[in-house]
C-alpha cells in the first residue's frame, strides 16, 4: 500500500502467516530479503525481489540504489509490453490490408466472370517460380500481392468493351491496352503497395520490346512481371473462355516453349517447365 522498498533482514524471525513463502528461501538458505515495487504511471505492475544468504544492512543508499533500479526496470516492462502491443496492432493491420486486396481480386474476377480459382492459381504458380529463381520471403510476399492485383486496372475499362462477347475493334483494345497504366495510377499512391506494382503494370510487356504499355525489352521487364507473363497465358490457355474451349496442356506447354524469347524470358520458361 505505501509503495516502498520492504526489507527483511532475518527472514528466520518473520511469521509464516505475514511472509508465505519463507519457509521455502529458507530450504534455499536466504536469510535476507529486498522488495521493491515496479511502478509505472501510478500503478504497480509487479516486484523486483532480491534474495540473499547473508544478513545485510538495508542502509539508505543501497535502498535508494534498489528504487531507481526498480523504476528503470517498470520502464523497461512497460516499453515491452507497448512494442508486443504495436506487433500486434501491426499485424492486425497487415492482415486487414491482404483481405482488402483479396477481395478487391474477388471483385474484379466476379465483373470478368472469372473465378476466384483462377486468381488463386496464377498467384500460387507465379510465387512458386519465384521461390525457384531465388526470390526471399519478402520479395514473394509482394510478389503475391501483386499477381493477386494483376488485372485491378481493368476497373477502370468501361463494362461495354471489358465484357464485349465479341471481338474487340482496333479502337477499343487501345482503351483496354490502357488497364495496366491504370493499374499504376490506382496503386502508386499507395505506399504499402508500391512494391507490388511491376506485376499489375509490366505483366503485358513483352521480352523482345513488343509488349505494353511502355514497350520494354528484356531485363528492362521486373522479374516479378516477366514469371507472371508465362503464368497467365499459360493458365489462360489451359482454362474454358466464352469463345474457344481449354487447349490441352501438351498443346499450352508447346505454345509456351515456341514464345521463349520473343514473348517470354527464356529462364523463365526453363523453370516454368521444370516445376510445373
């Protein structure tokens, strides 16, 4: 109650009933005993007890010695508690940004009349290569991120062309050419998503500088996008659409290979071969 420093100086001639615990330091051979309160803004948070097995003197500089050891030590529980308590707030938060961003995918593939599976496939696949080609657990967590936002950009593309049973004009695949920049604009200002931008902008880009929207050319391509690219098409051409029926996965696997270095980085599909 008074928040003190207790000190026992025989702990032969306390009574069991005040002191519970005294008939096990004495087993232990204490004799002496220190208490001092953890106190931190005004509340006691626990107590720093010292034992020993000679009688000591509790002077008062030893005693004011214990108080100020007691307060840096409630400081240093308090900090670990409020770092465990941030830990955890942070990864709340982290995992409320991932179910935003699988449900933006959720969404995006319900407008396309695509399945949820699909997304989930060329996620799976495209983390999976970058595991082989030596990617660390960070770079693969933005890997995933942004092979689950591959086609967010596609928001922006008006329903009449995106959802067009048909065959697109040459004017209208220039607005749907456009869903990757917008992709860019949406997630750029997006700090906790930058990093996962390559896939969603640079996955249309093509090894030999053919591709869109900026035309770049080999190592210019992120590693990132350039495994999304085989990953997508060949899961697009393994996969039933509204207008032709699945290819087999010998015919995909052939169409694959032939692409390698105009569509597709060739070390790509070297690994894409070997672990698919």
């Amino acid at each position: 109650k008074e928040r003190k420093v207790i000190f026992i100086k025989d702990l032969a001639n306390v009574d069991d009933r005040i002191f519970t615990r005294a008939h096990l330091l004495k087993d232990e051979g204490f004799v002496s005993y220190f208490g001092a309160p953890l106190i931190t803004k005004g509340k006691i948070i626990g107590v720093l007890e010292i034992f020993q097995r000679e009688i000591l003197k509790g002077n008062s500089e030893w005693i004011e010695f214990l108080e100020t050891l007691a307060g840096q030590v409630a400081i240093a529980l308090e900090n670990a508690a409020l770092i465990n308590d941030l830990q955890s707030k942070h990864t709340e938060l982290i995992n409320a940004y991932n179910e935003t961003i699988e449900g933006w995918a959720k969404a995006l593939s319900l407008k396309e009349e695509e399945t949820a599976e699909h997304s989930q496939r060329v996620t799976e696949m495209t983390v999976k290569i970058a595991k082989a080609m030596g990617m660390g657990e960070e770079e693969l967590y933005y890997v995933r991120l942004g092979a689950l936002l591959h086609d967010i950009g596609k928001i922006g593309i008006p329903d009449s062309i995106l959802l067009k049973p048909g065959k697109l004009t040459d004017e209208e695949w220039e607005i749907m050419r456009k869903h990757p920049v917008y992709a860019f604009q949406m997630l750029a200002p997006i700090d906790y998503l930058k990093r996962a931008i390559d896939i969603p902008y640079c996955h249309h880009e093509k090894w030999d500088g053919t591709g869109y929207p900026r035309g770049l050319k080999g190592a210019e391509i992120s590693l990132a996008a350039r495994i999304f690219a085989v990953v997508d098409v060949w899961d697009a051409l393994i996969s039933d659409r509204p207008y032709r029926k699945a290819w087999p996965e010998k015919e995909a696997r052939d169409y694959i290979r032939k692409q390698s270095g105009s569509h597709f980085d060739p070390e790509v599909v070297k690994i894409f071969m070997e672990i698919s």
